[in-house]
C-alpha cells in the first residue's frame, strides 16, 4: 500500500470516529433514564434523579414536580435539613409515585438549591432553579 493509500485511509477512518461520536451540542449531564418535560419550569423526576437538574424561571413562577419514579421522594429547599433558602420549595415536600405538586411563587431573584430530604447526599436528586 502506498503512503497517499494509508493517509487517505487514515483520513476517512477518522472522518468517521468524529462523525459516530456526533457533534451535537445537547445538555451536558446525565441523560440515562432521564426524560424531561416538554412543559416549561417544570421537574420530573424518575429513575432516581431529578430532570433537569438545573432550571431557569422568571419572577412570579412556580415550578411543578412531577414524581415518575417508583418510590416516595420528599423535595424540599436547600440546607439539608433546615431547608431555609427557598421556602417556596418546601410546598413541594412529598410526592409519592405518580404524584406532582407546584412549589410556591417564586418572587425573589436568587438561585435556589434543591434536594430530597430523604437522600440528601444523592447528587441525582439534587438541583437548582434561578429566578430572574
């Protein structure tokens, strides 16, 4: 084989490599079992996690919580366990499977942390929400 032969081939075999791995600029993160709502400021959470794990709402808002997952989840505002950020959060609190419950109205701007009071070191099942 001659040394144009094996660069061209070199060439189309990385061509190749770039395009399987794709070029998409979707969201980073965890993305397995993870389907989020087609509907606006709101999380779903299923498989463990909470999808997404960061949102952005505008002043005045609330955010709706919908649990898809097999197992009672209990969402309340960050510290852990005093919950005292976001109080607007903790009307949340327990969702037992196939339940949803909206959060207060979110009128400050700030960025709330978010978790499951009943797993509060799992990072699946922590979040964020900024409010402009």
């Amino acid at each position: 084989m001659s040394i144009k032969t094996c660069v061209i081939a070199a060439a189309v075999a990385l061509l190749a490599a770039v395009v399987a791995c794709g070029g998409s600029s979707s969201p980073s993160g965890p993305t397995t079992g993870c389907t989020p709502s087609p509907n606006p400021n709101t999380i779903v959470i299923q498989n463990n996690q909470v999808c997404p794990s960061s949102l952005t709402v505008a002043r005045g808002s609330q955010v709706m919580m919908i649990n898809n997952d097999s197992r009672v989840h209990e969402m309340d505002s960050d510290p852990h366990p005093e919950h005292t950020d976001c109080p607007e959060l903790n009307q949340i609190d327990f969702l037992n499977p196939g339940q949803s419950r909206s959060s207060g109205n979110l009128n400050t701007a700030r960025r709330c942390g978010f978790h499951d009071h009943t797993q509060p070191e799992a990072a699946s099942m922590k979040g964020t929400i900024t409010i402009q």
